[in-house]
C-alpha cells in the first residue's frame, strides 16, 4: 500500500533560533540577515538529504565533508555547535569554508537544539499518537512485539522503532540503533501519522535517554521493566550510577508509569516513577520470593499479577490477576522470564483499552525475530536457541532458564562482544556464561573499530578456570562447530546461539555488510542433519 507524505511545515531559521532562545540553548544565524531562509525537513545523515533540508552537524565521526555533500543534495542549511563560548557561539571556520555560501543555525548544545526543534520541523506529529516507550536491561525488544502483536489481534496497526526492526507505516528496515537520534525520531513519528498510524511503540534505551535524542517526546505509557549493569564504559555511561539515573529519566515524560516490581532498586524505581500521573505495577509470581531484596519497605500490591506459571509444548502458561478478575493466557515463546515480558506486554495493552480475547489471541501465536527462537535436530535431541542476550542480565536469567527447562543437556554457548563500547562485557559475558556453559565459543559480534582477535582474546581471558572454550573468528564457522558439538554429545545439548539474534548485517569499521543470521545457519545445519529433510 502506497502513502502519500504530507508536506512538511516551511519554517526559518529565524524562528528556530527563537525557539531555542526560549529553551536555555544560546542560537544565532550566521549571516544575520538569513534569519529568513526557509526550510522544510531535516537530516544528521548527508546520504538522506533531501531538497529544503537542514542539516545537523554532529557526532565524533563528523567530517566537514559531510556538509559539504549534504549541501550538494540540496540542504539550504545547517545546525552546528559554536566554536567560541555557549553564550556566544560563533561559526567553526572548518564548516564555514566547507559551504561558504549556506546560511547557519549556530548553537549552544547541538544535541539538545535539535531535539527540540525537530517537533515543530515535523509538523508535531506527536499530538496525534499515542506512544508507548519501553526501557530495561532486558526484554525491551520482546515486550515491543508482544505488545504490537496483541494490538494487531485487536484490528491496530501500531509502528515499531527499536534495536530490531524501524518499521513507521513508510519506512521499515534493520535497525543500527536502539532509539535512533532526534531528527530521525521525529521523521518515524511523522511518517507514522502519515502512513494513517496512530500508535507507536519504542524502546527507549539509556543513551536515548541520556543524550536527549527523546527531549520533549510525550509518552502515553512508559514501561520500566529491570535494572543491571551493562554499556558501562568511557564512550557510554562512566558507572553503574549514571546508566541507572540516565534509565530513571523516562518518568519525567510520560503520563502513565508501568513498573515490574520485581526489578532490581524497587524503591529508587518506585520513587522515580512518582513523577508520572499514574502508576501501575505488576510481578510474576515466580518472581515474588526473590523480589526486591534492597527494598526496606513493602511493596504495593501489583496491578497485575502472574499466577499458575507453567511449561507447555507451545511454549507457556499462566493466569493474569487484574482487579480480582483472572484470565488464562497461552503464551507462543519459551523460557520462564518472557512471563514478566508478557505480563509488562498485557498492563500497556490493557491501558490502551485491549480485551482479554484479543489479548490472548495476540500472545498465543507472538513471534519476536531472534528471540528464544527455537531449532530442533530431527530426534529432539539437540536444541538451538537464538536469542539476543546481551549483557550480564540477560546472561544469568537465560543460562538459569535453560538448565531449569532443559536438564542433563550439554550446554554449549556462542558469543562475542561489541567493539568500541561495554567494556564490562568482556568480563562478565565469560564469567557468566562460565558458571554454566560446557563449552564456550568466543566469535565475531559487531567489532567496528576493533580486531575480532583481540575482542575474542580478552573474553577467553576472563574464562572461568576448566571451562572448554574455543575462538572462532568467523561466526558461521563459530555456529556450524558449536552445533556440530550439540550433535555429537550423547546426552542432547542445547545450543545457545547469543546477542545477534536474527540480524543480517555486522558492523565492520564503518561498514554494515551482510551475512547469514544466527536463525538461518541454525535451520540450514539442523535441517540437514535430519535423514528426512
């Protein structure tokens, strides 16, 4: 189906400038008199410009090229951070000869300049949606799904941004980030409204939210699911404390708090929270001896309460306790957890005015690409399991999952780490793992700027003492081995295939190129280790 894209307001620099004057961001336009240069549009990205764009100078990668190309596409002109004082910022000479004869929005703090005016570039598309932002350590992207699998149980067609998929009505494509930068933000909003969308739903990640790329983003419903440590480094969060609070600040700009109370520092949680309208909290069951350890004072009773918690061959089962009534709820996904993700999934539903049946309906049949996706070898025997985790969260809580589901099995894991950022991984992923893998296999996972070598070397370092580990650079020689293994091991083995999910691109230097997915491997060589296949 095809849409038409409405046009963009024609703003002016001037107006802009203004705008920000009034927001504690210092502005100027250079020259003085293009204060009535008008634009439509805006782009961080110079391969994206479009005719009447601003374009946004920023990032630690940016080249004065850049603008230079950007304005060859046809941008009329740019935002750029002030080379002199924030209270008088003045145009960097390098962007200057760049494109000598296009005017300039010359700002205090680029990255909060423009996130705020990219709702008025974008005709404020927001005032027609209601969005649903999602962070955690865990679970951000399988809570999306669910949720969006339930609204479309229900007849809604909801947009999804997140570190899987951008899908707006318009544009739909392999995310790179997580939450995308304000300019592009905004444009997934806009399009939203244009595709005849009137939901959106998002993961909100730490440095979304610690960088400004959501300022000024009205949520509906922001759903805080759990806590740990993870993207600690110099390039992200410095510590454990300043990840926490950058997470905490979704509660600042949303009407309605969901919060897992089985999380982690409940209480700073909890406290935060107190900021939105309304509060609403939900647990599993499972989840209730051990929940909250830290907390001092007892917790509400749960909005939303998972009962009667059980295995099935489709996946899960449990009933859902709401203002005394119960619901029995099928679920189409392993592993004990996705229980708290289904639940978080069924509160945003259920604030949204979602019934029961459509509910049930959308849960019973979810699929989140790369999530507890599951590969059998013809006799059962060994089981691949794609899956995102990450980080040391999502370790623990499916390396305990699977031993639970699966015992007896040799559990064989296939990992790496992401170049040039969550340092902390390098240690914990193997110690992890470590307490207990079999067999350990260290691969390629997004190095950017950093030898595959050298990532793999520092994670077999931290290898707990007698855990088999192997490195294999190349990570569809590291998948065929470890599944090879799984077949070879007389009692079954579960195969953990880790982090990349079912993504089709590494991030090599600067580049994206693609290459076969987790899934997809694992299908091909189960698939053909079955006589009957």
């Amino acid at each position: 189906m095809s849409h038409v894209i409405s046009p963009l307001p024609a703003l002016t620099l001037g107006e802009l400038a203004d705008a920000l004057s009034g927001q504690d961001v210092d502005a100027v336009v250079e020259p003085a008199e293009a204060r009535d240069v008008r634009l439509r549009g805006m782009s961080i990205d110079s391969r994206t410009v479009e005719p009447g764009n601003l374009f946004v100078c920023k990032g630690a990668a940016f080249r004065p090229a850049f603008l230079s190309s950007a304005v060859e596409l046809g941008a009329v002109a740019f935002m750029c951070e002030g080379a002199s004082s924030p209270a008088c910022p003045s145009l960097p000479a390098a962007l200057s000869q760049a494109a000598p004869d296009t005017p300039a929005l010359v700002v205090s703090d680029v990255r909060r300049a423009m996130a705020l005016v990219a709702p008025a570039i974008y005709d404020h598309p927001e005032r027609e949606l209601t969005i649903c932002g999602i962070t955690g350590t865990k679970g951000k992207s399988t809570v999306a799904y669910m949720l969006r699998s339930i609204m479309a149980a229900a007849g809604v067609d909801a947009s999804i941004l997140g570190s899987i998929e951008t899908d707006d009505g318009i544009q739909r494509f392999e995310s790179h980030n997580t939450t995308p930068e304000a300019p592009d933000l905004w444009r997934h909003l806009h399009n939203t409204v244009d595709a005849g969308r009137r939901h959106m739903i998002m993961e909100v990640s730490s440095q979304g939210l610690k960088y400004d790329r959501v300022l000024g983003l009205p949520l509906s419903i922001a759903c805080f699911l759990n806590i740990g440590r993870d993207h600690i480094s110099s390039v992200e969060h410095p510590t454990f404390e300043d990840y926490f609070a950058s997470k905490l600040r979704i509660f600042e700009q949303c009407d309605t708090a969901v919060v897992n109370l089985g999380c982690d520092h409940i209480e700073q949680v909890l406290a935060s929270a107190q900021s939105a309208r309304r509060l609403i909290t939900l647990r599993a069951s499972h989840d209730q001896a051990a929940a909250a350890p830290d907390a001092a004072a007892p917790l509400p009773t749960p909005d939303f309460l998972a009962e009667n918690i059980s295995s099935t061959a489709a996946g899960l089962s449990f009933d859902v306790v709401e203002q005394g009534g119960r619901h029995h709820v099928t679920l189409g996904m392993a592993g004990l957890f996705n229980v708290d993700n289904a639940l978080a999934a069924i509160a945003c539903a259920r604030l949204m005015s979602i019934s029961y049946p459509d509910i049930c309906a959308g849960l019973a049949h979810v699929r989140v690409p790369g999530r507890m996706e599951l590969v059998p070898s013809a006799d059962g025997r060994v089981l691949a399991i794609v899956d995102y985790a990450h980080n040391e969260l999502s370790f623990e809580t499916l390396f305990r999952s699977v031993t639970k589901e699966y015992p007896g099995r040799r559990i064989i894991a296939v990992f790496g780490a992401p170049g040039g950022k969550a340092q902390e991984r390098r240690r914990v992923l193997p110690e992890t793992a470590g307490n207990y893998a079999d067999l350990i296999i260290y691969t390629e996972e997004d190095p950017a700027h950093e030898r595959v070598e050298d990532i793999c070397a520092e994670l077999a370092s931290n290898t707990p003492e007698g855990v088999a580990h192997l490195e294999i650079y190349d990570r569809e020689q590291a998948v065929r081995r470890a599944i090879d293994e799984g077949l070879a091991a007389p009692e079954g083995a579960v195969v953990l295939l880790l982090a990349k999910g079912d993504e089709t691109r590494q991030h090599r230097g600067d580049d994206y190129p693609e290459v076969k997915s987790d899934l997809a491997i694992a299908r091909e060589v189960l698939g053909a280790s079955s006589p009957q296949a």
